[in-house]
C-alpha cells in the first residue's frame, strides 16, 4: 500500500483517539483471506490495507461512537447491506460502518472480480455514491464533509 495511505490510516487512528475513541488491532491475513472466502469476493488493496492495520474501532458497531455517532465495525461484523438495497451494478455492498445506530450506514462494493473500493451509502430508497475509494471516503469523514458523511 502506499505511504499517503499509511498515513491517512495514522491519521484516522489519531483522529479517533483525539475523540476518545480506540482503534482495534488490525485484523490478521488469515482472517481477511478467510473473510474473502465466506463472502466470495476480492477485497481492494485499500481496503485490506484498512482492517489490517485499523478494523475498525474497539468493539466496532457495538463500540464507542465518534463525536458525528459514527461506529467503524471490526471485519469480523462486516456483512451485506440490508436485502432493499441490493447491489450495484459492478458487485455487492458490505456495510462495514454506521451512523446513529444504522440509522443509515456506509457500505463498500465488493466486486468477486476486481479491486473497487467505491463507498455508498445506505438508508434511502438505493444506494448513493459518497466516494470514490475508501480512502476517499476516510479523508472526507475526518474533514467532516457533509456530502461524504451524509450525501445529497
């Protein structure tokens, strides 16, 4: 992964310690390859990169909330969006975060055959894209970008 992606996961780390909340321990390879396999995808680089250095927050969904009620679930609690909001067109959705207890939540694509890392939100009638890429999506959480964090 790349040094700027490397320190925007710092970032993020301090970002969460500065409010009160703890970074999880990186999940392992064997629990990400085990991940891909129970879930027949391929995670994108960023993404593996993310929950192999930070998975989340301590406790994940059922964990401490940042300062906008955001939860960062471990990989272990990551699972599809909900059944209305289907997929996209190039794969589906992992949901691996939320906002006010699920009142709506942010879903990764995860494509069986390709590396997208495209983040939507989840809790209209469909999907709506936020970001581009999960690193994308960590810089316009931690600027508190309104469109990021809560969309059109």
């Amino acid at each position: 992964m790349s040094k700027s992606f490397d320190e925007l996961l710092d970032n993020l780390r301090h970002h969460w310690v500065a409010q009160g909340v703890q970074p999880s321990s990186g999940a392992t390879d064997v629990e990400i390859r085990a991940f891909e396999v129970r879930r027949g995808c391929k995670l994108a680089q960023e993404v593996r990169s993310y929950f192999k250095q930070v998975n989340g927050v301590v406790g994940g969904r059922d964990g401490k909330r940042d300062r906008e009620l955001l939860a960062f679930w471990n990989l272990n609690q990551v699972e599809p969006a909900a059944d209305e909001a289907g997929t996209v067109a190039s794969g589906p959705l992992l949901v691996f975060a939320d906002w006010s207890l699920s009142a709506h939540d942010y879903a990764f694509r995860a494509d069986a055959g390709g590396p997208g890392s495209e983040v939507f939100l989840i809790g209209g009638r469909k999907p709506e894209k936020v970001a581009s890429s999960l690193g994308e999506f960590l810089r316009g959480y931690m600027a508190g970008n309104r469109g990021v964090l809560f969309g059109a």
